[in-house]
C-alpha cells in the first residue's frame, strides 16, 4: 500500500475491482491480442454505443487523450478560442492549448459547481470556436442552454464527461449531447482501466478522421475491416489506442454497471440523508441535482464556510484517520491558466466556492461501517465545532 495512505483506515478512493479483472485479462493473453482495437475494447466501444446511445465509442489511453483527440476534431486552429470553466482539471485546459487555441474562462454557477450556461454568451467573440463543458461531480451542465447558444453562435460543444459516466440530462447520456464527449476511466472514476478514457463521436461525419488520428495518422482501421489493400499515412494523428489488456480490465466493470451504479448511489444517499438537515439550517452546502438530472454518484461533497473551516474539517478527519480531499485549484490563477487564458467577466463564485468544496471517501463496494463512520465524525464536527 501507497505509505502515505497508511496514516488512513477509510480512503478517500478504492479503485473498482468486481473480480472478474484477472480473467479476462488472462483471455486476452491467451487471445494473442494485447494491443489496440482487441476483442475486449471492441465489447467496450459497442457497449458504450448501445448503452449510451453514441455513434461511435472509442477506448483511448486516457480521459486527457479523449480530449485531446476531441480538440483536434474540432479543428482548433493557433488563435482560436475556447470556452470553459476554471474550476476544472488541467486536461480539459491542456487539450486545446496543445491544438494552439487561447481560454476563456467563464464561472460558474455555485448549486453544481457546473460553468454557469447565463454567462457563456457574453464570452463569445469572433474567434470562438468551442464551448467545452465539464460535467462536475456527474451532475449535468444546462445542456438545453448550451446548445442552443452553440446552434446560435455556429460553435462546437465537447462534453467533459469525465466524472460523467452513466449520468443523464432528460434521458440523455452525458457525453452524447455535444459533438465530442470525453469519459476518464482513471483509477479514481466510477470504472476503471487504471490509465483510460474514450471519446465518443455523434457527429458521423468526425469517425473516419477519429480512427485516422488515434492510428498514427494511418487508415489501418479500414485496412483491418478489409476496406482497403494495404495501409497508408494519410494525415497528421497520434497513438491513442488503449491495450486490450487494460480493455479486458475495464470490461469486467462495464458489465456489471448498473451494479456499481446502484452502489455508488447508495453510499451518496446515505450521506445526503445524514448531513441533510445541516444544510437545511445553513451550516453546510450540499450537492444540488437539478431536475432533469439523473447522476452517477460519482461525488459526494460538502461546502463549508469558508477555507479556514474547511481546512479544519480536513484535518479533524485526518486525526480520525479518515481521508478528505479538497478539489480543483481553479486554473484561471494558476502559472499556466495565466498564460494561456484570460477569465471573462468577474470570479464571483469559482474561487470562492471550491475553497469551500471538500469531498468525502466514496467508492464501489464501501463497507458501510466505514461510511457511517464517516457519517459519525462529520457530525461531530459539525456540533463541536464552529462552522
Ligand atoms: C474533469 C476532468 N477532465 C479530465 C480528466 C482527465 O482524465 P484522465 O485522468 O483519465 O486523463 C479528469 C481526471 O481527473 C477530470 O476530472
């Protein structure tokens, strides 16, 4: 075990495991096909389409690398510009400032923690490109206001989906609403690979050019589907298959979703249901689900005061050899937030509201004792403590 985590008897994550990893690790050995496009990532992109509703899934190496390939699909150009919150992993930044585009970010709205849908527009200059949303914490963006604003504005819409697998916006899975959607399957998500990710297209018209860029630039998909004679280099691209080892991995989690899903909820319900009456007497700010919004427990957070009073929470739960995390440093005041992008308008909420933001251990299969110990030392923390 990691030595720092050794100070904790509850974790802050416990990567999925549903115990049928090995085996089909061990089928895709005895398969002779470890690499990219196997039999296992071939189960998990058709999957992730019939499930999700996509045009196309495709496995990639990890969610950064979706997203990178999103960036290139929308044919970001040097000078371009992006929208997207601040209160975000760096990935979702990274991938367009590789494709040469400039950031704009926007705030966020303080209920989901999501960019705020009402102050996207006054964004939008004559080199916007994309709108690129994070659904944080699973919890869906306003993607009915969004939309409408790319239609309007001619732009293209990716999906951070990320934290987002098997949530929903009016029936909708999160990742196939904009042109590109981006899931992570790091070993911190919902379901895992380790290191992983897919992108998903649903825009037909982007799967050829999709398939040419994660292949090194070659059409060797169409090759292997005997639509050509022989392969060829045929435009710029990169390596991001994932191995179907890691596939196999995943798959083992994939089929048995709704199970981890379920879960998952389940732990979130119980800590919603304890802390609930703390936030009805202003205390605490729990996670807001707006309706229309069908989530995947990805995330259960608490908003305290303040800084101080969330850095005690922390460490009181330390003490208690529970382990707390705090969440994004939004990138707008970050080195390289500052150098490649600028904020539009004012931070009202993004700084504010993630210093405030702490998540609790939450992951597949949490003993419930560890979750109602977590439950218990909240609540001494909150009656004992000046919050
Ligand atoms: C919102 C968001 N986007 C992108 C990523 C990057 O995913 P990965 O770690 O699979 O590259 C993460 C990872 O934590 C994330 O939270």
């Amino acid at each position: 075990m990691n030595e720092a985590y050794k100070t904790y008897d509850i974790l802050f994550n416990v990567p999925p495991f549903t115990g049928n990893e090995f085996k089909y690790m061990q089928e895709a050995v005895d398969n002779q096909k470890i690499c990219g496009d196997g039999p296992f990532t071939k189960k998990c992109d058709e999957w992730m389409e019939k499930r999700f509703g996509a045009k196309k899934a495709m496995l990639t190496t990890s969610g950064s690398s979706a997203l990178d390939m999103a960036a290139l699909l929308c044919g970001i150009e040097p000078g371009d510009e992006v929208i997207l919150p601040s209160y975000t992993f760096s990935s979702t930044a990274n991938a367009f400032v590789l494709a040469g585009a400039g950031l704009v970010f926007v705030d966020i709205r303080p209920d989901t923690m999501n960019m705020d849908e009402t102050k996207i527009e006054e964004a939008i200059t004559d080199k916007t490109k994309v709108i690129c949303v994070v659904h944080y914490a699973g919890v869906a963006c306003d993607m009915d206001a969004i939309m409408s604003i790319a239609a309007r504005h001619g732009l293209m819409v990716v999906e951070d989906a990320a934290q987002a697998v098997m949530s929903t916006y009016k029936g909708r899975a999160l990742g196939t609403i904009g042109d590109f959607g981006c899931f992570s399957f790091h070993e911190t998500k919902n379901y895992s690979m380790g290191e992983g990710g897919a992108i998903l297209i649903n825009n037909e018209k982007y799967i050829e050019r999709a398939e040419i860029l994660r292949e090194k630039g070659t059409n060797r998909s169409k090759f292997y589907r005997g639509q050509v004679a022989k392969y060829n280099w045929v435009d710029f691209g990169d390596s991001y298959l994932q191995s179907d080892l890691n596939a196999a991995y995943l798959w083992a989690q994939l089929e048995r979703a709704d199970e981890i899903n379920n879960n998952r909820l389940e732990t979130w319900n119980s800590y919603m249901d304890a802390f609930k009456s703390y936030a009805d007497s202003g205390k605490i700010t729990l996670p807001a689900v707006p309706d229309g919004c069908v989530h995947n427990a990805h995330m259960f957070y608490i908003k305290f005061a303040d800084l101080e009073t969330r850095q005690n929470y922390i460490a009181f739960m330390k003490q208690n050899r529970i382990m707390c995390v705090f969440h994004y440093v939004p990138l707008h005041s970050a080195p390289a937030g500052l150098k490649f992008g600028r904020f539009n308008g004012t931070d009202e909420y993004t700084t504010a509201e993630s210093d405030r933001l702490v998540r609790l251990p939450m992951y597949y299969n949490m003993d419930k004792k560890d979750t109602e110990k977590v439950i218990e030392k909240t609540i001494e923390f909150l009656e004992e403590h000046d919050v």
